[in-house]
C-alpha cells in the first residue's frame, strides 16, 4: 500500500475526495472501502504558451470492492482550477485514474487492506 502523505490531514481535500469517491461508487456496482490521500503538495499545470497555472492535482489511494467481492487499490485525482490573482477553487474530486502504470493500481488487494 503506499503511504498516507501530508494532505491525508488536511479537511477540506479529505472531505472533497471521500464526497466525490462516495458520489461516483453510488452510481457503479461497486463500493468505496477506504481511501487515503498520498500527495504531499499540489502539482500545478500550467498553459504552454502563456505560462499561466490552469489547475492542481493530487493523488491519493482508494479500496473498492468489486461486484463479484473482490477488492482492487485504485488511485483517485482531486483538483483545484485556477481562478486567477493566485487564488483557486475549492478542491473537488476529479475521477478515478485508470491511466496509471504505477504498481500497486489496479491490482487486487485484501478487502481489509488499510495504509
């Protein structure tokens, strides 16, 4: 399991993250298990051009337990869009991150498996 990072602290992104795990497993016939944020700062994108930041992103890990009762560690994003003045958004969850080619992803776990 990967460890927990300094934002796993932090309420707001917390509170973002389950809200927006707990909305997408609600829709799917699988279920949000437990879930834990890694990153320990935001990662800005910015605009190639210009330079400007257009949003920040980070990671965490979530449990979810499958149709058939199996379990799989998923990784999940949360984002924050630029607002301008150096200001951005309230952090809001920002989908479940198939992509990922780091191990652990995407793999079986135990149902019980916690950080």
């Amino acid at each position: 399991m990967p460890n927990k990072g300094t934002f796993d602290t932090n309420s707001a992104i917390k509170s973002a993250a389950i809200s927006g795990l707990n909305a997408y497993y609600g829709k799917t016939s699988m279920k949000n298990l437990s879930q834990y944020l890694i990153s320990n700062k935001w990662s800005t994108v910015k605009h190639k051009v210009t330079g400007v930041p257009l949003y920040q992103w980070a990671v965490g890990a979530v449990v979810q337990k499958n149709s058939d009762g199996q379990c799989m560690l998923q990784q999940f994003i949360v984002r924050r869009d630029y607002t301008g003045s150096g200001s951005y958004s309230a952090p809001y969850f920002n989908g479940i991150n198939r992509g990922s080619v780091r191990a652990p992803y995407g793999n079986y776990c135990k149902c019980d498996a916690k950080p």
